[in-house]
C-alpha cells in the first residue's frame, strides 16, 4: 500500500493517495467538475489537463468555484 502524499488544499495541508490526477482528486471532494478552476503552484491547469495531471506531494493546490450572482 503507498504512502500518503501531503498537498496544501487552499493554504491548508491535507493528505491524499499518490498518484491521482486533477480530475479523481476534484471528484473525490465531491465538487462540480463544471464551474470549478483548479491552480497547482500558481498555474492554472486547463480542464482539458485534468485526466493526464498528477498531484504530487508539496503541491499548493488552489480551487475555485464559479459563483453566480447578479
């Protein structure tokens, strides 16, 4: 069984499995894929990048969601 890996989620460490990618990791904190922009150390990351980018440990991950307003 693999070590977890420590990444900080909007400037708060968590732990996660090794090797997953954008896309498990957003499904696994159950968040719309729709809507939603992830940034790992400053970058945005396409949505397109998802599915092939992997999180590795130190990442600074930082989410946001769309918010409607008017």
């Amino acid at each position: 069984m693999a070590t977890k890996i420590t990444i900080w989620l909007n400037d708060e460490s968590m732990s996660c499995e090794p090797e997953q990618t954008i896309n498990q990791f957003v499904m696994q904190l159950d968040l719309p894929i729709q809507g939603t922009a992830v940034a790992i150390n400053q970058r945005i990351v396409a949505a397109s990048e998802w599915p092939t980018t992997v999180i590795v440990d130190g990442d600074q991950i930082a989410l946001f969601q769309a918010i409607a307003g008017g």
